[in-house]
C-alpha cells in the first residue's frame, strides 16, 4: 500500500467516525487475502469509503461504475483504491477480465449482485453475472451486508451522526452443473442473495424477505482447509 493510499484512508476513517456512529467489528471476518468474491448489497455513496477505507491495506478491489471516472476527484480517489470501472448494462467484458485477473492475483473483490442502488435501502433482484464470475474463478463467495444509513443526506443537514452497521456471513462455494442454463444462474444469483438477506434486519430484506422460501442447492460452505 502506498503513502498515498494510507494518507487517504487515514483522513477518510476520520471524517467517516465523525459523521457516523458505527459498528464495523465484523469486517474483522473479511480474510487477509482472496481470492474471495464479497458479495454486498448496495444503499448509497456511503459504503465504498466506509468499507474501502476501513478494509484496505487487505487488497480490495471492486467493480464501479464507469461514469464515477467523469468526474476528477473521483477518478484520483477510486484510482488510488484500485476501483474496476464498469460500464453497466452492455456486458462489460474489459472489466470481467480485470476482476479475473484480479482474484487470480489473489485480491478480494466487491460485487453488489444488484447492479444499482437500492431506492428503497431495501435488497433489488440479484443479476447473475456475480455467479459466471465465480465459476469461471473458482472463487468462494463472502456475503456481507450494510444498514442504517440510508438517511444519511438528511442527518447531515441536521447534523446527526448516522449509524452504520456492518454484518459478514460465512463464505461459501458455488456448486453447479458444467453449463448452467440462465434460469439456473438466476436461481444460484437469489441464494446468494438470501445469504445477504439472512443477515439484515427484516425492513432491508426486499424481494427477498421470505426467507422460508430460502434453500442453498447450489452453495456450499466452504472447506476451512482452503
């Protein structure tokens, strides 16, 4: 990790602590090292920041979208993060073979299977491009969810500290035929996100509140070994 990349953190964790009451103790799950595929739901601006800043020097990279990089402080700080700029709805398959390369390079990547920001802070149906790419890796999957902070616009004007909560499930492994049909990548895409959904309160559970529903035929935890 550069001078740079610590400077930035370091001043970012502070502003964070100042404007935020949080309780981060379980990003202590995420591993020192991938290849790991983190799965995440995805609120607002606040989360990449709060998780990169707090993450890092551990290698994390995540996909972001590609219009984040027009703007140029925005470009200096996800550059400085090693962001993978995505383009989003037209099959970015640049950014597919950075993220491959990146697992390969043994790095943790965030991926929020959305695809977007929630409107409501509440989970969205899941794309399945989180499920090719773990396929095509070999990389296991670590679901970790955030909440409370989708009023966070609103508390700065009345200068309220926001809370952020930080929850990280167990890490899995993707179990498929050779050639999943897209009906079964769907499928393995929305039991990824009831691992999510199994650790948020139930008002951010969205389309995915009915856990009963829940199964885990393609997912299987993963050997403690690897």
């Amino acid at each position: 990790m550069t001078f740079k990349n610590r400077a930035v953190n370091a001043i970012l964790r502070v502003i964070l602590r100042t404007a935020c009451r949080t309780e981060l103790s379980q990003l202590d799950k995420v591993p020192q090292q991938g290849p790991m595929i983190i799965a995440v739901n995805h609120i607002n601006f606040l989360e990449v920041p709060m998780i990169a800043s707090h993450v890092q020097p551990k290698p994390l990279t995540a996909f972001i979208k590609a219009e984040t990089w027009q703007n140029p402080l925005l470009a200096w700080l996800f550059d400085t993060w090693g962001g993978i700029p995505l383009h989003r709805g037209e099959g970015d398959l640049t950014a597919f073979r950075v993220a491959e390369r990146a697992l390969a390079d043994g790095r943790l990547l965030a991926i929020a299977p959305e695809g977007t920001r929630s409107p409501t802070a509440s989970l969205q149906r899941a794309h399945p491009g989180i499920v090719l790419l773990a396929q095509r890796t070999g990389a296991p999957i670590l679901p970790l969810v955030y909440y409370g902070h989708e009023d966070i616009k609103r508390n700065l004007k009345r200068l309220r500290r926001t809370p952020f909560y930080v929850a990280v499930g167990d890490p899995f492994t993707l179990v498929l035929p050779e050639r999943p049909s897209a009906d079964e990548r769907q499928t393995v895409a929305d039991e990824i996100m009831c691992r999510l959904a199994e650790l948020l309160p139930e008002k951010y559970r969205g389309v995915y509140a009915d856990l009963s529903q829940a199964s885990s035929h393609y997912l299987a935890p993963l050997d403690p070994q690897l």
